[in-house]
C-alpha cells in the first residue's frame, strides 16, 4: 500500500521537479531539453500565475469565512428541536453530496437568461441582468455557489459536535442570568474551537483548491478574471501543452499550500486531532 | 431560552423557509427542468407546463450522446477503486490502530495527502500516464482513484478499529488466537458498519472527481461528470437534456449520503471527530 502511495503522489512530486528543469511541450514530448530554472523565471515573472494566485487566495478567504458563519448560525438556528428538524438536516445536507462539477451546471441552469429561475424572477420585477458579465457579479456568483454546496459541511459537523456537548455548563451559565449570546460567546464557541479549527482548516484547504466548479460556470473568465491556480495550471498544461511551464507552477503551488498547510497541521497537532 | 410566543415562532418560520429555498432550489429546479419538454422549456415560460420523459430518453437511447458510456465508467471505476481501497487499507488500519505502525509521523502526513490540492500531482501523473499509455483508459483512472481513495478509507476505518474495545481482542487471544486471526474472527465482523461507511464515503469521493477525470480522458474512459459538463450539441442547446444528465448523475451520491448520515461527520472529517 505504502509503495502504491508513494508511486501515485510521492514519485509524481519528484517527477515534477526533473520536468520543471526541462523544455517539455505537447512537440518535443518524448525528447525534453534541459534549461535549467527557465521555466521558474517564466511562471516568477507570469502575471497571468500571480494573477490566478491573487484570485486563489481570495476566494480562499471570503468563501471559507463566509461558509463558516453561516453554517454556525444554521447550526445553532436548527439547535432545538422541533417537528420535522430531520428532514431539514437532510435536506440541508444533499448539495454536499453532488459532484461540484455537476452542481456547478445546475447554477448554471438556475442563471441562465433564456430558460434559468432567477433572471425569470427578476424579468418580473423588472430587472435584467447578465450573470457573467461583470467581475463583481461573477464573484458573487461563485461565493454563493460555494456557500450553497459546502455550507452543509460546516453544518453538519458543528451541529453534531453542539449536540454532543455536556449540557450541565450550558445550563449553569442560563441559571446564572447569561444571555443567549453570552452563553453563545463564552460557553459553546470555547467549547466548540476545537472543531471550529479543523473545520477552517478542511474548509480553506479545500477552497484553495477549487477547480471544478469555477471551470464549470466561468472557465476562468472572463478573461483571466476567476481563474484559480488549478485552473491556471491546467490551461498551461493541457491547453498550452506546456508541461514543463506547469510543472513549476504545480512546484511552486505545492509550496505555496505547505505553507497553508503547515499552519493548519500544527493547529490541529495543538488541538490534539492528529 | 426563547420565548416561544407568537412572533417568534413566525421567526422561526420564516428563516426556516429562506434556508430551504436556498439549499433546495438548485436541486428541484434542476430536477424540474429534467422533466419539461424541448418546446416547453424553449418557450422560457414558467407557466406553461408540459411534461414527458423525452430528455431521459434522449439522454439515455440517442446514440450521439456518450452519456451511457460515461454512466458504465463512472459505475466500474468508482466501484472497483472503492473495493480496491478498502482491500488493501483493512489490514492497514487495523496494524496502525493496534500496533502503532508507523510512529507519529505517519497519520499528518496522510491527512496532508487529502488536504494538499490535487492539481499538484495532476500534471506529473498526466506526462506519467501518457508515457504508460494509460490515458483515456480505465485502468489508470482505476489506479490513481484507488490511490487518492486509500487516506481516506485509511483513516475512517483506523477510527472504527480504535472504537472496538481492546478487552474483545485481548480475550480472543487468550483463547489463542494469532494477530490474523482476531483480524479475521473478531475485528472485521465488528468492524462490518466501518466497512459500510468506509466504502459509501470513497465511492462518493469517486464518483465526484472532476478534476483527474477531465485530464485523463478523451473518448473511451469519460466519466459522467466530464460527459455532463460537455453536453452542448451541435444544433442547439438542449438543456433539458443537460438537466436530465445532471438529474442521474446526482442520484447515487444522494442516495449513499443519506443512507450514512450517522457516519457522515467522521467521514467528513477523515475520521478526526467521530460525530
């Protein structure tokens, strides 16, 4: 298992590098040339790369915060119980389960002039409008996709971790007169940190990856305007067919997310989960 | 706690219905927009309704399309890579839970393999296949999804294993029993809801994949997701067959997630929290 592990990722990585140092396109595929660190310089000086680097860690943030708050608040909205709290939960929870790709068409659908709901609502009350035609549209487009799909993550593991929280602090702070909100501030969120930490880092790593479904709805555009970093790398790859160019992007990404990534491990090696 | 006077119930209410809207929507319009005739959609009304069952028709019988195709792959791939994973991670699991294979370092490092982008291996794996002459093949979308399934499958199940109590085992060695033999006889009948969750979370972690899917394959080896997302025919485009499309591919996830909610948050969380 662990050779098959280290065949299917570790050796790609290595693999990447001796790439990376070579002229290697869709023409000279079989015979790279050697050129040393041009391909660093090139990708180093690419606007378009910093570009896509600028709009990763956008999305990265407003995405991965704007998920985490709503999906607090639903999970202390469907805290107590009522008649049919079931069937909400799991309503709330099936866009999780739908490949990104296909969720991203069915937004796709939903926004389209000519058959999609929301611009027939909006006919009614008199507004047109073009989803993909400004940067600030599309963006909010693509929060909100984002928000619709894997808010229901969040959801799901904070309402599960407030329910299996001790109920005897929760209660004392009520008899001593605290409000829900203070009851809220100093009693479950402290209570719940440790989750809320894995879940950021689950919820940022996973937004600065995001692929399939921005490529779905914009392909990166327009322009240049929404493409990710793994966008990006895959245009230069199997669009431009330069795959000694990706390469270094991919190496340069790679650290770029350890980066990232290492803050999370250590969070997570202090909260005691890994 | 809250009042449960008249306003607040109307509250309560109406924030309910807002979060179904949103959540909801998408899906039952999508699904909506599956069963609407060509001309009925065309028309861009929503008030006149005309149903019929054309666009599954069309999507599953008109040979132009290679939505079968992609239907069978998706099947065969998830589905082997799945069993694959859990094969191989069983005796895995069971050897780091127990017997602490591997040291500390070993679980980090598996988490970062499900937390590192995959864009990062795509491109080696790309130029990798193509020298194997795996792509647009089965087999190699097989491999590399049994691959990127193993951490995950890995960590649930090492979680099932720490959950069974030690004395179970520690008694059925007494009565002498080897270490495979607990494995057998003891661990795995114990560990059979692990197993269950384990493979319903790899297969739907499968049948999502977009990205590799996309990259290794042309023709013969696409998966549902690549057939849907390039469903645009020549003559115009037909969004109800799209919606169809997108209606079916949508269905077993759906279906798998609500069968393992109990086990989702761990899942979810590769087995960190246990939900």
């Amino acid at each position: 298992m662990l050779i098959m592990i280290i065949g299917v990722t570790l050796f790609p990585l290595i693999f990447s590098y001796y790439m990376s140092a070579h002229n290697m396109t869709i023409l000279n595929f079989w015979n790279p040339v050697f050129i040393g660190f041009d391909n660093y310089v090139r990708v180093l000086l690419s606007t378009d790369f910093w570009a896509s680097v600028r709009f990763s860690i956008l999305f990265m943030f407003v995405a991965a915060s704007a998920e985490l708050l709503l999906g607090l608040f639903l999970s202390l909205f469907l805290e107590r119980s009522f008649r049919g709290r079931r069937v909400i939960v799991s309503l709330i929870l099936i866009p999780m389960a739908i490949a990104p790709a296909l969720f991203g068409i069915m937004i796709k659908l939903m926004l389209n002039e000519f058959i999609g709901l929301v611009p027939f609502l909006l006919r009614q009350i008199g507004v047109r409008m073009n989803f993909f035609s400004d940067f600030t549209t599309i963006f909010t487009v693509l929060i909100a996709t984002d928000m619709i799909q894997w808010t229901p993550f969040v959801f799901i593991i904070l309402y599960a971790a407030l329910h299996s929280l001790p109920r005897e602090p929760i209660e004392a702070a009520y008899i001593d007169g605290a409000s829900g909100w203070k009851v809220l501030r100093h009693v479950k969120i402290p209570m719940l940190w440790k989750t809320i930490t894995l879940i950021a880092i689950f919820r940022i790593m996973d937004s600065l990856r995001t692929f399939d479904m921005i490529y779905v709805l914009t392909g990166g555009g327009p322009g240049i305007s929404t493409t990710t970093v793994s966008i990006n790398i895959f245009k230069v790859a199997l669009i431009r067919g330069d795959f000694g160019l990706a390469a270094a992007s991919t190496i340069i990404f790679f650290y770029l997310s350890m980066i990232v990534l290492s803050f999370g491990l250590k969070e997570l090696r202090r909260a005691g989960v890994v | 706690m809250m009042k449960n006077s008249f306003f607040n119930r109307i509250y309560f209410g109406f924030v309910l219905l807002i979060i179904v809207i949103l959540f909801a929507t998408p899906i039952a319009f999508v699904i909506w927009t599956s069963f609407r005739s060509y001309g009925s959609i065309l028309a861009g009304q929503f008030t006149t309704f005309h149903y019929s069952l054309e666009n599954y028709i069309n999507v599953l019988f008109n040979p132009g399309y290679a939505f079968t195709k992609g239907l069978w792959n998706s099947l065969v791939v998830s589905s082997i890579s799945t069993l694959l994973a859990i094969a191989v991670t069983i005796p895995a699991a069971y050897a780091v839970a127990r017997l602490n294979t591997g040291g500390g370092s070993l679980i980090p490092f598996i988490f970062s393999m499900r937390l590192l982008p995959p864009i990062i291996f795509a491109v080696p794996l790309f130029v990798l296949l193509n020298f194997s002459g795996l792509i647009d093949n089965i087999v190699g979308l097989i491999v590399i999804y049994t691959t990127f399934n193993i951490p995950l499958s890995f960590l649930v199940l090492r979680s099932f294993v720490l959950d069974i109590p030690l004395e179970i085992e520690e008694s059925a060695m007494t009565d002498g029993c080897n270490r495979l033999e607990v494995l057998r006889y003891v661990t795995l009948p114990l560990l059979k809801p692990g197993l269950v969750a384990a493979s319903i979370l790899c297969f739907i972690f499968t049948w999502s994949e977009y990205l590799f899917a996309l990259l290794f394959t042309i023709k013969n080896a696409v998966t549902i997701n690549v057939v849907a997302s390039q469903f645009v025919t020549q003559q115009a485009i037909r969004y109800g067959d799209i919606a169809a499309a997108v209606t079916v591919g949508m269905i077993p996830n759906t279906i798998f997630l609500l069968l393992i909610q109990r086990y989702l948050v761990r899942g979810l969380t590769m087995g960190a929290l246990r939900g």
